[in-house]
C-alpha cells in the first residue's frame, strides 16, 4: 500500500537525497512510499536497504552518480540472479569507494549497470583481496524493484 510522504518525512528526504547524491528535488515533487521503494512523481527511482537509500538500476540507466565496479562476463548471469559479489569476478574498482557504500555493479564489456550493491570492505581493501564476497546484492535486473509496476 503507497503511503504518502508528510512534509517533514518529505524534507528530510530532499536533503538526504542532496547530501547523499547531490540530486535536488522539490517540495512540489511527489513522494511516497510503497514497500521498500521511493517513489518520485510515481517513478521508482529509489529503494531503502536497512537504514539507507539507493538508487534503483532505472534511474542509474538514466543518470550514473553512482562509483562503479566492473565484473568480468562470466559474473554477469550470476550477479543478475541475484548473487552477491565474489573478489575473484571483479575487473575494476573505481577510486575511493567506502566500506558500506552502494555502488553500481557494471558488466566490462558494455559498462551496462547489472545491479546495485553494498560494499563490505573499502575499494582499497578489496584490491587487496583475492577470494571472498566483497559486495551485498541489494537489487539487480529482474528483480522485484525492476519489474515495480
């Protein structure tokens, strides 16, 4: 059931939205929730993971603010049937990434956003690693954000 945003809910996320992402929005715009997803003028352009807010792979298609890791072809089928992200599939990491920060995960051949994710180490930290899930899967091509109505 959508629950429309009262004006403090709806301020509090027009400047998390600016801090966050640097993406402005106005008190005109419409926001509601429905489930674990933000709705912006009825588009779902962003989804609530725990205590925070990401991007949905559609507003990502359309705009990337996001840091990006890039995962190799033989990652992708995994990666879009919801499969965390393994060390030993990622070919790059952009600079600067934080542990716990939502990123972009891209396929190397078309730079094509696959899913959204959640870091479990620094970039730095997992340039330094070998094996082992580096990235949670929040949500990915297929999904039930991806095919929100």
């Amino acid at each position: 059931m959508k629950h429309v945003l009262n004006n403090k809910e709806q301020k509090e996320i027009i400047a998390l939205l600016l801090s966050k992402y640097n993406l402005s929005f106005s008190k005109k715009d419409k926001f509601e929730r429905e489930d674990n997803i933000l709705l912006i003028n009825n588009e779902p352009l962003f989804f609530y993971y725990e205590n925070k807010i990401g991007p949905t792979l559609k507003t990502i298609l359309k705009n990337n603010f996001l840091k990006k890791i890039t995962v190799d072809m033989g990652a992708v089928k995994f990666v879009v049937s919801a499969a965390d992200i393994m060390r030993p599939g990622i070919k790059k990491i952009d600079d600067n990434i934080a542990k716990e920060e939502i990123v972009a995960i891209v396929d190397e051949m078309h730079s094509k956003p696959l899913a959204i994710g959640l870091t479990l180490f620094s970039g730095e930290e997992i340039q330094k690693m070998s094996s082992g899930k580096v990235v949670k899967n929040l949500h990915w091509v297929g999904d039930k954000v991806w095919n929100y109505h």
